[in-house]
C-alpha cells in the first residue's frame, strides 16, 4: 500500500510540474519531449508530422504525371559505398532520375512508397517558390519590397541587449524579401536544433508561431552577413499570407501540387489546430512526389515559375552591400550549391538528410529522405553525404 501511495505521489508531482511548465514561457517543451525523448528520438525526426496538427494539400487525382519508371528500378544495385552511407544516416527512401526516367527507387524500413516524410527545411525552398510566383503574379511588387510594407510589426522590438534601439529600428525598416529568402536577415535567432530552450524548438514545438515572430529584432544590418535561419523564412510564409488571404497548403494545393501532377497529397505541419503553417519545414509527402518537384525545376519551372528567376536563385548570392563576392558560396535564394568530382549541383535540403538533388549537366535529380546525416571533418555547408549520394549516383546511374 505505502508503494502504491508513493507512486500516487509521484505520479501527482510529475503531473503538477507539466501544468506548471506548460502555462509558462516553456510549455512548447511538453509537446517537444513528447515527440522526442517519449519515443525514443533526440530530438526532431523526419516522421515526427504525425505529433502536429496538418492541414491537406490537395492533389488532384485525375491529373497526376505518370513517372517513366526503367523496370527493375527497385532491384538497381547499388555500390558498397552507397549502401553503408544510406544506412548510415538511418535513410527512409533513395530515388534517382535521369533523363525523366525513375532508374532507382529504394525503400528502408519504416518506410515504403506510400509513406510522407517530413521535408524539414526543403519546405523554405517550396516556400521560395510560392513567393516568387506571388510575385509573378503581381501580388508582390518584387524580392526588393521591404518586409515591413505586409509586417509592420516586424523587427518593433526596443532594450535589447548590447543594441543601440535606433539601430535596431533601422535595421528593421531595411529588412527586404530578398534579404530573408538569401538567408542575410541579421535576425536575432540561433539555428541550434539541440537546445529545448532556443528560438528554434520553440518556433517549432510552439503554439502560436506569428507570436513567436514578433518577439525576434534584427540586430545586423541586412545583407551584410550570411547566417542560415529558419525564421527568416517563416516571415515570408506569413507575408505570402497576408498578401493572398491564403493559407499556405492551399497555395501550395492550388499553384504547385496539382500543376505538378502530384500523385498523392501532402500534408504542412501547423502550429496548432486550425492554425499558421510551419513554413520554415515541414512540408510532408511521399519521395515520388519530391521527385516530381525536382524535375519541375530541372525543367526550367515547366512553365510555373519564371526559368530566368530559377537560374538566379541557384547561384550565389551577390548582396547589394557588397557586389565584390557572394555572402555564401553554397547559398543563393533558398537553393543550396554544392559540388563533387568537378561536377555542379543544387539542391533542395532539410534537416536530418532530406534532400532534392538536381545535377543539370546529367539530366538527373535524386531525392533522399532520412533521419540522419554525415558531415565532413572540415565542417563544410556541403556535407559528405549529400556528396556521396551525388557521386555514387552519377557513377551508376549518370552514364
């Protein structure tokens, strides 16, 4: 009896501690451990969309792209080196396409054709995409609008430590389009995906993501600095919000997704029920899918994006403030650059290994989803596995 009473206290305090933390500033942690540490993972994980509230996508299924798929793309062999980096880095699907044929489709446990994953930071390029077609629609001006015109509020944050509040204002009134999709906002925000207590666990596991926003100054003059933020990008989803009267999935649905001929629908991760979409991630969809989406771009935008600004986005970006060299070499607007055995590429990418590969001068896109990655011992932007997943590609299935 006095074990059982025990346990009852226990079991009392633990539920008192969880409703004091979540009606604090750190209630977002419950959710975060509950989709973490409760089953089994560190910290985010590519099948985590099922934790979060969704809203759908919509394909349409009398419209979808039929993939030329080369017969025995299933049972492609692959080399040595391939197999131990996918698994390795946990890997969930391995796709390549060449000439728009489906030459590899692989799949590992838990994971099947059927399966979304979560896109992580490849949803800042679909983001990307969805702004520049605002754009060329003629709801947005152009990438040079300042952010303030569709959120004044941005950047209104006064007594901030070690910033003169007149600087920050300025740097504020600065802030562009351009400069939030280029990755040279100069928010105050840490990309560090390991501490509960960050910016970025709190914008992901919060509750009410605009809140979030308004609390974050620019504390470096725009365009001066590169620094990789996922909030620079969720300030774009809530201007494309604000200039459509739009949420994001059904822009998505309607510009994207059933254009591409989309064979299933995707889902985008929300705050909270009925919420704002977590544009910086959290795209979630199956690898065909993707696949699809890479070959749209492969194909100049297939006549949904302007192919003029798609050849723009995937080289580096020059800043106005400094035209004398790129502020990353691996980073244009929203496209990462890389390279491997003399051969160029971009690509889509997001936490964990999510990535859209598109190798141009091979006719080929190839498309990984997983929980893990491996860098280099340099500590490049470009890591070792994406690397490995382009070489190892182009010398199977790229002659």
């Amino acid at each position: 009896m006095k074990a059982f009473q025990r346990f009852l206290l226990v079991l009392g305090i633990a539920a008192v501690l969880t409703g004091v933390v979540w009606v604090s500033p750190w209630g977002y942690l419950v959710k975060g451990v509950r989709l973490t540490y409760l089953i089994g993972q560190k910290s985010a994980n590519y099948l985590d969309y099922k934790g979060f509230d969704t809203r759908e996508i919509a394909n349409d299924p009398s419209k979808v792209t039929p993939l030329v798929t080369l017969e025995g793309a299933s049972a492609a062999a692959l080399s040595e080196g391939l197999v131990a980096m996918l698994g390795k880095t946990e890997s969930g699907a391995f796709l390549v396409f060449r000439n728009d044929t489906l030459v590899c489709e692989k799949y590992f446990e838990p994971v099947d054709g059927l399966v979304p994953t979560n896109s992580f930071s490849m949803a800042k390029t679909i983001t990307c995409l969805l702004v520049e077609q605002a754009i060329e629609r003629g709801e947005i001006s152009s990438w040079d609008e300042p952010v303030r015109k569709f959120l004044p509020w941005v950047g209104a944050v006064k007594d901030v430590d070690g910033y003169r509040n007149e600087a920050l204002e300025e740097n504020a009134r600065g802030l562009t389009l351009r400069h939030l999709i280029t990755m040279t906002a100069g928010l105050a925000w840490n990309e560090s995906y390991v501490s509960p207590f960050g910016i970025t666990a709190k914008a992901y596991y919060g509750s009410d993501i605009e809140a979030t926003m308004r609390k974050v100054p620019v504390v470096v003059k725009p365009g001066e600095v590169f620094e990789y933020q996922s909030g620079a990008t969720q300030l774009l989803g809530l201007v494309l919000e604000q200039v459509t009267g739009k949420h994001l999935a059904e822009l998505a649905s309607e510009r994207i997704w059933k254009p591409l001929g989309a064979e299933a629908p995707a889902t985008w991760s929300l705050d909270k029920e009925n919420g704002r979409e977590l544009n910086f991630c959290c795209f979630n969809a199956r690898a065909r899918d993707f696949g699809r989406l890479g070959l749209m771009v492969m194909h100049h935008g297939d006549g949904m994006i302007d192919s003029g600004f798609l050849a723009m986005a995937q080289r580096p970006f020059v800043s106005a403030n400094h035209p004398e060299a790129p502020r990353s070499l691996n980073y244009g607007h929203s496209f990462w650059l890389g390279e491997v055995d003399g051969v160029k590429f971009s690509y889509f990418q997001g936490l964990k290994g999510q990535y859209i590969v598109l190798i141009p001068s091979r006719g080929m896109v190839v498309v990984r989803t997983g929980n893990g990655i491996e860098r280099d011992a340099d500590g490049g932007k470009v890591y070792a596995c994406v690397k490995t997943y382009v070489s190892e590609a182009m010398k199977l299935f790229g002659r």
